[in-house]
C-alpha cells in the first residue's frame, strides 16, 4: 500500500464514521422514544388475513 492510498483509507474511514454519527444522531432525535402499542390479537389479526386480489383475479 503506497501513501496515497493510506491517505485515501483514513478520509473514507473518517467520512463513514460522519455518516453514523450523523445518523445516530437522527436517530435519537427522532426515532427513539417512538413506541406503537400492539396487542397480540390485532396481530395475529393482521398477519392471518388473507391477501387482497388484484383485479380481476378469481
């Protein structure tokens, strides 16, 4: 590995390490404290429903 590729490494692994902390921080902005209640019979309501035909499938 020659110095220019040293160099290019350490500005992507800086650039990738932004990113997450960039997202991180999106996410306990926004993210975190979102909790949607579910009970079990809406659930299983949910994923035993038959699914929907497109028109004009039998």
């Amino acid at each position: 590995m020659n110095a220019s590729d040293t160099h290019l490494l350490k500005k992507l692994a800086l650039v990738l390490l932004l990113k997450l902390a960039l997202l991180l921080g999106l996410w306990w902005l926004f993210v975190r404290d979102a909790q949607v209640p579910v009970d079990a019979s809406r659930a299983a309501g949910h994923l035993l429903r038959a699914p929907a035909l497109a028109p004009g499938e039998k």
